[in-house]
C-alpha cells in the first residue's frame, strides 16, 4: 500500500519571556498511514530532536480558534501585527511555549488535508475494510438469514 508523507521544515519561535524567544528549527510530519496524528520534530541543541505528536484535528482548529487541555493546546493571535499560532506544550520535563508562522502551519495543514480529507482518515486505516469484511455474512448465514422465523406451516407436508 502507498502511503504520502507531508513534511515541511518550519522556523517557529521558543517564547522565553514576553521579551525574549529563540528561534528552533523545526519538522512538521504527517503521514497518510497515522492519519489521525501529526509529528514535530524540535531540534533544539540537542543530538536528538524533541518530538511531539497530537491529533491533526487540534493544530487545523487551533488556527482558528483556542482548542485543546492539558498537554497541548493551541490558539491563534497576533505579534507585533503578525498572524501567528500558539501551542503550549507541557510534559514532565517541562513546559514550553512556541509560536509558528500561521500561513506556514496552515499551507502545511492544507496539504495533509488534500492528502487525507477530514472524516477520511479511518478509511486509511483500512479498518473500514476489515469492519465489512467481518460485518459481511457468510454464504452459509445467507440461508438462514432469509426466513428467521419459519411459519408454522411444517414443509415435511404433514
């Protein structure tokens, strides 16, 4: 089976202070076989990148409007006249606060949702398959299926 990935590098801004941020490269990850998820890739000044990964559903309606709890939420606002979006991340090695470039994040998001529209990503799956498959009834249940309740009239012609 093919699947599509959509990646795209992306400078967001690790907010320190109301004063003071540093920028950290980034990846956006998305993949047509965990459709439901997206993966960013943090690369702060570390061997490995920091990864995160959440519902799609959360950063596409985050660009409109606040949404999430806990560990991740999300929301849209401006800087400095600029249209940005937030996503606080919390875990237990800490908190952090980034800020990415809304047109960027929502062309990137645009493109995971040509590649797996919204109420689709089930059916990438292929659950949908399986559910048929085992919904399906057998020839044999055919047979059985047609008259579940016999009439009282016996067919031995009593």
């Amino acid at each position: 089976m093919h699947h599509t990935v959509v990646e795209r590098e992306l400078e967001l801004n690790l907010i320190l202070s109301p004063e003071r941020s540093v920028p950290v490269p980034a990846r956006l990850g998305y993949r047509s076989d965990d459709p439901f998820a997206v993966h960013v890739a943090f690369h702060i000044n570390s061997e490995h990148p920091v990864d995160w990964t959440f519902a799609r559903e959360l950063l596409v309606e985050g660009v409109f409007r606040p949404c999430g709890h806990g560990d991740v939420r999300v929301w849209p606002t401006k800087v400095e006249g600029r249209s940005v979006v937030l996503m606080a991340l919390s875990s237990p090695d800490g908190d952090a606060l980034l800020e990415a470039p809304a047109a960027q994040l929502s062309a990137w998001l645009e493109r995971t949702l040509r590649v797996v529209p919204p109420g689709t990503e089930a059916g990438q799956l292929g659950i949908d398959d399986g559910l048929a498959e085992l919904l399906a009834p057998a020839p044999l249940d055919d047979l059985w299926l047609s008259d579940p309740w016999p009439s009282d009239e016996s067919r031995d012609g009593e």
